[in-house]
C-alpha cells in the first residue's frame, strides 16, 4: 500500500472537460472541432488558472491582514518554464487534465508542447529563481517575485552549416499567453534623467521623462500548500500615446519616438552572463522594476493610506536582492523615504538597511557590477546623490571600526578619480543586513577573498544558503517512472514535499529487485529521449550506450574545452589503435549551451563542439562506439527531457570558479552520477552521496592558487600527456575545420600560452577517471546502486530547505498562519 497524499483535483474528468469547452466558446470563440491542440491548450490554461483564483486572493488577503512578514524576491531574471503541467500538477489535476484532452480528440502530450517556454532568464540565476518562488508558495510564505516581463527573451539558438551559433530573437509574446494577467490599475510611474533642485532646503527631483510601469501578474501556486503567491513582472509602457503636434507636421516616426524609446526598456533581456557590458539601458532597466517594485509593496501593505508609518515596513516585507542587478533598490528606498515621505536620513537608513539582503552568485571578479557614476548621475541624479552619501556616512562609520586607511580606501562604494566607479556588491553589502553566498564554499570564498575587508569588520552579516532545485519539477514532472518508483519504495508520496525522506531510499540500494527497476526506469527514460531527439532533432542516439552529458551555458571558466579535449583523445585512441575497439565502452555525449552573442571564444569552442560531432558522427572506425550530439537551444524543456536520461553528468569546472551550480543537483537527484571537481555545491553533493560515488578529478582551490603563484605553464602539461597533445595537435591540423589550421587557431594559442582556467593542468587527471567511470559502467549492479545513493541522499538539495535556511537565517519570517 503506499499512501497518496497528493493533492486531489477539485473537479471530475467531465466537469474539466466541459470548462475547457467554456473556454474554447466563450473566450475563444472556438468550436471543439476547429480548436487546435494551441487551442485546447490556452482553453485548458484558462480554466486551471479559474481553480487558482480563489487561493490566490485568499494568499493575498492574508498577507495583508495577518502580521506574517511577506517576501519580496527582486531578480532581473525568472526563468519560468512551462506553466500547465506544474499549475495542474499542484492542483492535483494531470490525471482529469489527460482524460479530458483525449476526451476532446487530442494528444495531451502535443497539448502541453504547443505551451511556448518563456526564456526570461540566462541559466542558473533565473531558475533558481523561479525555483525559490516555487518552494516559497510550497511552504505557505507570503512571496512576491518582483522582475520584468521581457517582451524578448533569451535568444533563440541555432546553428548554422559550419556549426556556428546564430542567435534568432525569442518573441514569445508574440504567442497567445494564457498565465500572465496585465493589471493597467496597479501600474506605477517611473522618472528617469533631468536634474536635482533644491526648494525651500529640500532637495527636489525634476525628471526629464518617465515610463509607465504595468505589472502583469503570474500566479505561483504552492504544492499542497493550498497558497498560491504572485509572479509580478514590470513591463514599460509609454505615457505619450503619441505627439499629435509632432503627429500634425506629418513626421510620424517623430511622433512615435518617445512611446518606442520608453517602452524599449522591457524589450529585451540581456544575454550576457557574467560579463556586465556597462550598457544604459540595463541600468534602465534595473532601476524601472525596482522602483516600480518597492512603490507597489507600499501600495499593497500600506492601502488607502496617505502618511503610513513606514519604520513599519521592514516588519511587512523582505526584501532579497538577486545578485546586483536589483541593487538600486537600495538609494531608491532611502529617495522614497526622504524626499517623498520626510523621513531624516538615519531613519531612513535604519528601514532601508533592515528591509534589503544580498545573495551574491559569482566568484568572477568582472561579473560583479560596477557602474560609472557619470551615467547614474545622468539617469537618476538623486540617487547619485544619495549614493555619495551613503559612502560617506560609510567611511565614516569604518573609521571608527579599523585604523588601517588602505582597508577604508579599498571599501569605498564610490571609488575615486576623473571617473568614479559605483561598485554595486560593495553597495549592497553595506546597505543590507546579510550577504549569502550559494554554497558553502562559495560563501567562504567570499569571506575570504571577494568581499574580505567586509566580512572581517561586519562578520555577523555573512552567512550561507546553499542552493536547491524544487523536486515538483525536476523529479515529479521531469521523471514519472523514477518518481512513481521512488514511491512505491517508499511507500508514500510525501517526499515531494519532504525530500529528506529519500533517505528512506538507502537500505534498497542492496535489494536487487528494487535495482532491477530503477535500471528499467534508466533505460525507458533513454528510450523516451531517443524518441523525443529523433522527433525534435532528427538525430538518432543509441539508448544502449552510456548517455554522457554536459549542459550548462558556455563559459570558459566551465571548461566545456576539458570534455571536448579528453573526447578528441578517446577518438584518436580508438583510431590510431592505442584502445582496442573491442573494450570502448560505447558512450553518447550530449552537449547543451548557449554562448553570450559577443564572447568570441565561448562561440569558437561552441563551433568546435559541433564540428567534432559531425566528424566523430561520421566516421565508420567508432561507428557504435563514440558519438556526439549537441542539440540547439538549450532550455528548460530540453533539461527536463534530458536530466532523466543522463547516466552521467559532467560538473568539471576550474576549483574556486563555479559558485554553486543547480544542474548537478537536478542530474543527482535523477540518478546521474557526477564526474567533478571540488567546486561550488558539487563538495556538499560528494559529502552527502559519499565519496565512493562520486568521481572526484581535478585540482582543489589551493592547488590552483599554488600554481598560478608558482607560475603556471600550459604547455607544459601539452608536452607531457601524448593524450592532450594529440587532440591539440588534431585541432590544430584540421581534423575538424576540413584541413584549415587557422580555424581553432585563436582556441589552441589560448590553451598553450594562457589557458586562464587550467584546462590543461586538469586534463590528464580527467582523462585518467575516465577509466575509472567506464570500469563502474560494466558492472550495471555496481553502478545503479551508487545511482540510487545519489538519489538517496540528496534530499539536501531540494529548494524547499533552501528557503527554510533562507527564512531561518536572514528573512525571519514564516508560513501564513
Ligand atoms: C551581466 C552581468 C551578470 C553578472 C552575473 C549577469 C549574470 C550574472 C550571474 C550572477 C550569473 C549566474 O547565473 N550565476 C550562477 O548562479 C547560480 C545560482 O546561484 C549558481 O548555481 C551558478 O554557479 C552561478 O554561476
């Protein structure tokens, strides 16, 4: 017997049915024999959404009413996914939802594929994200997920005949979009530009121009919560219809202008990731949400009320800064507090500094952002102002903590000369009451080098959370056949609220039955994405292999370069004779990634990824043994297909580079096992899955700081593993741009003398585990059962404790009541 806790759907098969009819007639105007699966598909969305309603106000009620603080999550990005089958799921509703469609004439899979994914995030940032606010809504607390709603979102990626990436713009709104609901009511004005005046002593704000802010809200619901938060994202409307004066000189492009300019400020999201471009309109952009943001949490907290009480608004909301981008939010809260309701400076920095945390997410020192104090004083005058101000009253606060002026000088917020720079992080630190990295190690490394002076003088601010992913999504949906087994091992369904209770999973690792099942789920879930490549991507991937992948956006710093080198070895060894055919373990490799549009060697290592699949793909010598696929347009739906059918994961790199990673907790928890180095949350992983099953690789954090001190010599290395040296030598000569050396030449100069990440340092221990890997591999036993313990063990990494650590340590708040 295993018991079922799911939640129940509110209506029967026939009941659903006959809303989706409602819908298709009265909404759509579409009769059940002309309606497409599109059609069934935004009528079925409109009628899940009418189940959600009654929650939603209810959640929102008494978050209002109840004394709970609420939670406000400001992040540039949320990177949503698919929205049906996670509303029905939490509903309880996918069986009535299957029913019904094929009740209809239609396939309740092609159904849910017309739903078109909104790429409003980058990768890890943005999921994590829409994962927290998944996990928010789960456990009962009051939550708003304040960001933009990008008209455009992440590229779209293809590639074109030499394997070269070309970015397509990703209009999704151009798609009927059933989930979304825009409120011009709530809107809210944002200024920009002009100058700072001063009247009667005080200072006054004359903006040169403003946006209209319309929110367009998402409803989060919870898993057996019974809660359901909201999504709230800004999108930029212009105030100025148009200029019929400008309209009457018949220059009508004139007269669109200002409508055009404003509302390109939600156009578009930017895809770098990691390196900040400086740009205008991201500051535009950072600053329209956030002040839109914190206007609306007065608005909602404060209704009716013309001179709230304000010293009461950080017992009403939180608010986390995601990353840098939202950081603004910090001199806007104190402009808002000063300027519009007369509070005096301390006051104001006494609410501010309480109401706002910081998570920072990157250890790369040029991802961190600093913005010239030239273009915010251009953009928003005031806050420069305040900002200046805020870095004086800071440095003045510090001497009276340390004697030691260089430490002072290298805190500055504002740093000095010709052109001042506001470093944001430093900003963000100062003005909140906590900073967390996003895994442990992270979060030390942050003490003890990024944001050292800080962490030695206001120690208490600094804590950790270590990452997590919602298991609703990346086990429930991803995975049936692994969720419905892991239940009936378990013999409950409570774990998808409780992911601990996986735990409960350790004692059948040695049951061989149960071992038998979870290698039929393996295989059915590689079966099941063979299917989906073929149909999606017209590539054919052998299910008897061993699936091998690596997604993750392209960086060098994650060292897609060490899988392609040690990959390029193995296929020169099995040509060339060095491995007898006879013992290569036949192996897939699966690749997904995008590269920023303008990171030059994050394409060319993308163009050689693809150039070696055609090669190694079509050569008769490995036919069986080696192939490589790399599907374009890597993106939420494509991790969900693929996650489950991974054997194994690559989380490879450079120690002290990746903050945390979320990819190798959903591949984990799906049954992968990792081949990694000691980098972000892959330690905890490897402490809590154990050593034995875990392939650790690679230099540590120390090691790779001795070297660089030492000085580090790539070639070196190149010189010392024939193995490297032929898969260089390779790409050098040709073997992958049809005989031109000069191709990859930028890629192997870069390797040779530079090689800022050590690829090359790390290759041979790489290429060495390698072995190790596929010894496991041969005996299915022995692998699947350091497969479940993955999945045993990593509970940890389910994003719900991720929140419960988030509540406990910074935002002290809790369930409504
Ligand atoms: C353009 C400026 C910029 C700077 C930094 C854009 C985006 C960033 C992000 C911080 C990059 C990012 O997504 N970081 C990732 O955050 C994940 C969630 O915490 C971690 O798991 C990843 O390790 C980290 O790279």
């Amino acid at each position: 017997m295993t018991e079922q806790t799911a939640p129940k759907s509110p209506v029967t098969t026939e009941q659903f049915t006959n809303e989706i009819k409602e819908q298709l007639k009265y909404a759509q105007g579409i009769t059940v024999e002309q309606a497409t699966d599109a059609d069934i598909y935004v009528a079925a969305s409109l009628a899940v959404r009418r189940h959600l309603v009654d929650s939603w106000a209810t959640t929102q009620k008494d978050m209002v009413n109840g004394g709970t603080k609420a939670v406000g999550y400001l992040s540039a990005e949320f990177l949503m996914g698919k929205q049906l089958r996670n509303a029905l799921l939490n509903l309880g509703m996918l069986a009535e939802f299957d029913d019904a469609v094929k009740a209809l004439g239609h396939d309740p899979q092609l159904v849910v594929d017309s739903e078109y994914e909104p790429g409003l995030g980058n990768g890890g940032l943005g999921r994590l994200a829409a994962c927290f606010i998944d996990s928010l809504a789960s456990l009962g607390v009051p939550a708003f997920g304040y960001g933009i709603q990008y008209k455009y979102g992440i590229f779209k990626q293809e590639f074109d005949a030499e394997g070269k990436q070309v970015e397509r713009p990703d209009y999704w709104l151009a798609n009927e979009e059933p989930w979304g609901h825009i409120d011009y009511n709530r809107s809210q004005k944002v200024n920009f530009g002009g100058q700072v005046v001063e009247e009667d002593g005080k200072k006054v704000w004359k903006p040169a121009w403003s946006v209209r802010a319309v929110p367009v809200d998402y409803m989060v619901p919870g898993y057996k919560s019974g809660r359901v938060n909201t999504l709230r994202l800004w999108s930029a409307k212009s105030y100025d219809e148009f200029d019929l004066l400008t309209f009457n000189k018949s220059e009508y492009l004139d007269a669109v202008k200002p409508q055009v300019e404003a509302e390109n400020i939600s156009k578009i999201l930017y895809p770098e990731d990691s390196t900040p471009q400086g740009k205008r309109l991201r500051l535009e952009q950072q600053y329209f949400f956030v002040a839109a943001s914190i206007h609306d949490a007065i608005r909602v907290f404060y209704p009716g009320q013309d001179k709230p009480d304000l010293t009461t608004f950080p017992n009403k909301i939180t608010f986390q800064l995601n990353d840098t981008h939202p950081v603004i939010g910090i001199p806007e809260l104190m402009r808002v507090l000063i300027d519009e309701y007369g509070y005096d400076w301390d006051t104001a920095w006494d609410i501010t500094t309480k109401t706002f945390n910081y998570t920072c997410h990157t250890l790369l020192p040029e991802a961190l952002e600093v913005w010239p104090a030239r273009l915010i004083g251009e953009l928003l005058p005031r806050h420069l102002e305040i900002i200046n101000e805020i870095n004086d009253h800071f440095l003045e606060e510090l001497k009276g903590l340390t004697r030691d002026k260089e430490r002072i000088n290298r805190m500055r917020i504002v740093t000095e000369g010709d052109d001042p720079q506001v470093r944001m992080a430093y900003l963000a630190t100062a003005g909140g009451s906590h900073v967390n990295g996003v895994a442990e190690l992270h979060s030390q490394l942050l003490k003890d080098v990024t944001l050292r002076d800080f962490s030695d003088l206001f120690p208490k601010k600094f804590t950790n959370v270590t990452n997590g992913v919602t298991p609703r999504r990346f086990i429930r949906l991803a995975n049936p056949r692994l969720s419905n087994l892991i239940t009936e091992g378990l013999g409950t369904d409570k774990w998808l609220s409780d992911l601990d209770l996986l735990q409960g999973l350790v004692p059948l690792a040695d049951d061989p039955e149960f071992v038998k099942k979870f290698a039929e789920v393996k295989h059915a879930n590689k079966v099941a994405f063979a299917n989906f490549a073929k149909d999606r991507y017209g590539f054919e991937a052998n299910p008897d292999t061993m699936f091998n992948t690596m997604v993750k956006r392209l960086h060098e710093y994650k060292r897609q370069s060490l899988k392609i080198l040690a990959l390029i070895a193995r296929y020169a060894a099995i040509k060339n004779g060095t491995i007898n055919v006879d013992d290569v373990l036949p192996r897939t490799v699966f690749f997904g990634a995008k590269a920023a549009p303008g990171y030059y060697m994050a394409k060319l290592t993308i163009q050689l990824i693809n150039n070696v699949a055609r090669v190694v793909n079509n050569d008769p010598d490995v036919k069986g043994k080696l192939a490589v696929h790399f599907p374009a347009n890597y993106n939420v739906r494509l991790a969900q297909h693929l996650i489950p059918a991974t054997e194994l994961d690559e989380q490879i790199s450079q120690a002290g580079k990746e903050a945390s990673g979320t990819g190798n907790m959903k591949f984990a928890l799906n049954g992968a096992l990792t081949v990694g180095t000691l980098d972000g949350a892959n330690v905890e992983i490897r402490e809590k899955v154990g050593a034995d099953n875990f392939f650790l690789f690679g230099m540590t954090v120390d090691e790779v700081e001795d070297l660089y001190e030492k000085g580090y010599d790539p070639a070196k290395y190149y010189e010392a593993d024939p193995r490297l040296k032929m898969a260089i030598d390779m790409i050098s000569n040709g073997a992958f741009s049809d005989g031109d050396r000069n191709t990859y030449a930028p890629l192997v100069a870069d390797w040779l003398t530079k090689d800022y990440f050590m690829t090359l340092a790390d290759f041979t221990s790489y290429a060495d585990i390698q072995y190790e890997i596929e010894d496991l591999y041969r005996d299915q036993d022995a692998w699947n059962r350091k497969a479940i313990l993955n999945v045993a063990n990593t509970g940890y990494f389910s994003s719900d404790r991720s929140i419960e650590d988030y509540l406990e340590r910074i935002w002290h708040t809790g369930p409504l009541a």
